[in-house]
C-alpha cells in the first residue's frame, strides 16, 4: 500500500499510486491500456464513467478489480428491464419492536451506498429506473421517502453500456450522459493479447490483488488534482473547443453547424480542465497544458454532441466530429 500521509501528498505519491494500481489491475487486465489510463484520470479527477463496448469484453472484470486495488466498497447492480428505482437506492420497511410493539419504517440502504458503484448494462433498464442514479451522481446524496441519506466518499459510478443498436436496449437521456465525465469505448483486444487472455483464463491460475490505496488517501489524490495551479492559455483552450461544438456558436466551424444539433455545455469545459488536471498529475507533472486537454478531449465530448439526421445518413458518429474538431483546432502547445 501507498504509504504517505494524506495532508502530505505529492505529485510524486501521484505517479507512484498510478504505477501501483497499473501492475495490480494489470494481473487480471490483459491489454486494454488506454481504458485504464482514462479511468484512472476520471476517477482521481472526481468524475463518472461509462464503458461502452460489446458483451465479453472485461468491462465488469476491469471495475471490479480496480474496486480491489483501490480497497473501496464495491457494489454491483446488474440492470435489466424489470429494475425499480428502489432497487437501486432503498426502501423503506415496516418494522415492529418487539419490546413495546410499536411500529415504525426502517430504510434499508440499496446497492448503490457504496464507495464505488458499478451499473452494468445501464442501458438495458428504463429511463425512470436510470434516472435514480443523478441524484447521487451530482450531489453525492440519495432522497427516499422524504428523507436524504449521504453517500460516503469517495462516490464514483462506473457504468457499462452495450452499443444502442442492440435490441432491447433504451438510449440514455442527455442529463444523465451529462453526468459522466467520460464515455470510454472498450474495443477488441488484438490477436496477441486474445491469445494471452485465452491462455490465463483457461488455466487454473488465479490471480490476486492487493489494495495499494485506500479512501483517505484517494481523496488526498483528488484534492491535489483540485489544487493544481490554473493554465490560463489551457483553460482557454479547454472552454474553446466545448463552445465549438455547439452549432449556434459564432466560432462554430461550418461542419459543426452541419452535423450537430446541439453540443457541449459547461460541465464539459469544466470536465476538460479537472481531467487535464488529473492526466498530468498521475504523469508526475505539477502543471497541466493543452496537450492534456487534447488527450482527454474525445471521451469528455463524444456523449456531448448529438448528430443530426444529416451526420446520421453519412454515418458520421460523435467521434468523428470531435476528431476532426481537434484537427481544426491545431497543434497542442503549453
């Protein structure tokens, strides 16, 4: 475990706590670098995920096992049609005491009173049911019957999500996309590295993880990405490419005005900061530039700009937009 007092933290510890968690999540983890760089970034810059890729791709094992090394509260809510809101954040339950026989309701706590909450297949539940998430997502707290109960920090909800295009599945409403800080896509590993999971998962080996961090200290972590000095010329740059892409904008590039129907708002230019901010702490840097804000840029827009119908008939997706929205928006400097 990462031995350093949590008021005393330096960029140093940072980078000594990203190359800890990298090994342990890298015993189970075959591959799939980028991901875990991007969840390391948004989980110490305070920010939601969600993991969008194809069924059998590691997303639960990754979660879990960073759960693991990070020895935080885990819990998992398996999403499906049927789910309830209560289901998720608790109910009440009338309760007898058995001394003076007097009733009373008693709240039960649901799955989601946990460090880290992991919401599988989010999208396979209805909007009312994933609705109950924005609440805790936003202000760290969950109301039932009345009542506000606090979630205790550090709260993250990392999120899987198959492709839309599968059946059976309800797209996301802007306002809870709004809440992820990043939308992470998990592709196919390549041949090696499906070779290497086919013989590690075919053995009897099972592999271990150790806690190298604990909560405290996360959010000692998350502090520091807080207190980092601003950039101005970055900052500048982080508010510039979210307002490009809204299609009303005066500095919109045309393509945007053609594709987009409406863009990123402010919680993005916020989230291009703090996870630029978080990108160079877990680097060992104590200062954050606009190469950062570009390395962060596609999974902070993509869920934030929605195509039109016209993107859709030439099969131009979010991505691509915000591509070729770095690529007009030139060279990252300082």
């Amino acid at each position: 475990m990462i031995d350093a007092p949590g008021a005393n933290l330096t960029v140093a510890d940072a980078a000594r706590a990203r190359d800890a968690i990298l090994e342990q999540v890298g015993r189970r983890i075959v591959g799939q670098k980028a991901v875990i760089e991007q969840m390391l970034i948004a989980l110490f810059a305070r920010g939601h995920c969600l993991f969008v890729g194809v069924p059998g791709l590691a997303k639960t094992l990754l979660v879990s096992t960073t759960a693991e090394a990070l020895n935080l509260s885990f819990n998992r809510i398996q999403f499906t049609p049927d789910l309830m809101p209560s289901d998720i954040t608790g109910t009440d339950i009338l309760e007898e005491d058995q001394a003076t026989g007097r009733r009373h309701f008693k709240f039960i706590h649901g799955p989601i009173f946990a460090n880290l909450l992991l919401a599988d297949e989010i999208n396979r539940t209805p909007p009312k049911t994933q609705a109950a998430l924005l609440q805790a997502m936003q202000e760290g707290r969950v109301t039932a019957a009345g009542k506000t109960y606090e979630l205790d920090p550090p709260f993250l909800v990392f999120a899987t999500q198959n492709p839309v295009e599968q059946e059976g599945t309800y797209p996301l409403p802007e306002a809870q996309l709004d809440r992820f800080m990043f939308m992470i896509e998990v592709g196919y590993p390549d041949a090696a590295e499906e070779l290497e999971i086919v013989l590690r998962t075919t053995s009897g080996d099972e592999a271990t993880v150790e806690p190298v961090l604990d909560p405290q200290r996360i959010l000692a972590l998350q502090k520091l990405v807080r207190s980092m000095p601003h950039n101005d010329v970055a900052a500048r740059y982080a508010v510039e490419l979210a307002r490009a892409t809204r299609p009303d904008d005066a500095g919109a590039p045309d393509f945007i005005k053609e594709y987009v129907s409406w863009g990123a708002g402010p919680r993005a230019s916020q989230y291009l900061v703090l996870a630029a901010k978080a990108r160079a702490l877990l680097a060992g840097r104590d200062t954050y530039g606009r190469d950062d804000v570009r390395a962060v840029a596609r999974p902070v827009l993509m869920h934030r700009v929605m195509t039109n119908f016209h993107a859709e008939a030439e099969r131009i997706s979010s991505g691509d937009i915000v591509d070729r929205l770095l690529e007009s928006r030139g060279v990252a400097g300082a």
